[in-house]
C-alpha cells in the first residue's frame, strides 16, 4: 500500500496556500504519447476536467495485453494526486455507488477499458489545478509492467 501514499500529510495541508504560487511547471503541450512495454500499452488515457478545488476525479483508459499471459494491474501511483484507486461502479437500487476494485485483470491478447459509468481511476487530492488540455502522467503498476502513460484532461470522452 506504500504506493497509494505518495505525499505526506504536511504536503497535503500546504496545498491550499502554495497552490497558487508555486505550481508544477506545465507539462509539455505534445499529443498524448501512448506509453508501453513490450506486453502493456495504454491508449486513449483522460482526466473528466472537474471543477477548480475538487478533491476528486476520474479517470479512464485503455488498457492492452499483446502478450499470451492475463495481466493484473493492482496500483496506481502519480505525482499530481496524493492517492489513486482503482474503483468500479455498480447500480444498486438503482443508485450508481462506487467500490474499490482490488484488481483489474487484463486479459491475455486482449483488453480492459476504465469507462465513465464502469471501472475508473479515482484520483484523489489533485496537487495542482487540472483544467483540459493539460497532462498528468499516472504510472501503472501491473505485475511485473510498470507503464507511464500521459493522461489529458478533457471535458468529456
Ligand atoms: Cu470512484
């Protein structure tokens, strides 16, 4: 679970007055680079833009596997956000709540989609404002793949 903590609580409490002054430097303003090992790649990796001060958003991707072994992404870690869980939403009662997903199995030589209204990434206590357009770059943690992949923030798929 080390992964999930990134960022210590001090950092977090001083996120409110620093945020303003002294930010990460923009990220380049390049398309989206589609980042991938031999086996797992990502593509078509956003960010739902939130608004200014949300603690929370959400986050969706492709994931694929090219190689004949399911693969099993368990962690996500990142520097913009201080924790990142892989959750799945579920109708209950007719009312979309969230859990937390422990696992997302990518199946071998095939694929697995983090999609508003199913699996998704949460991404909790953004370290600087988000607005679309801009990238934050997540890393995946999957078995023995560890991938970068370069997210864009945008308004809607
Ligand atoms: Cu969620």
């Amino acid at each position: 679970m080390k992964l999930f903590c990134l960022r210590s609580a001090a950092a977090l409490a001083l996120l409110g007055s620093l945020a303003a002054c002294k930010g990460t430097p923009p990220d380049t303003v390049a398309a989206t680079p589609d980042h991938s090992d031999a086996a797992l790649s990502i593509t078509n990796a956003w960010i739902r833009e939130a608004p200014a001060g949300a603690m929370m958003l959400a986050g969706y991707a492709t994931l694929h596997n090219a190689s004949a072994t399911p693969i099993e992404c368990t962690a996500v870690s990142a520097a913009d956000f201080a924790r990142v869980e892989l959750h799945q939403s579920q109708m209950h009662d007719g009312m979309a709540k969230m859990a937390a997903l422990e696992a997302l199995m990518v199946p071998a030589n095939g694929s697995a989609t983090l999609a508003p209204g199913g699996n998704h990434l949460m991404l909790m206590h953004p370290a600087r404002a988000l607005k679309a357009g801009d990238t934050s770059t997540l890393t995946l943690h999957c078995g023995d793949h560890r991938v970068d992949a370069a997210f864009t923030v945008r308004v809607s798929p």
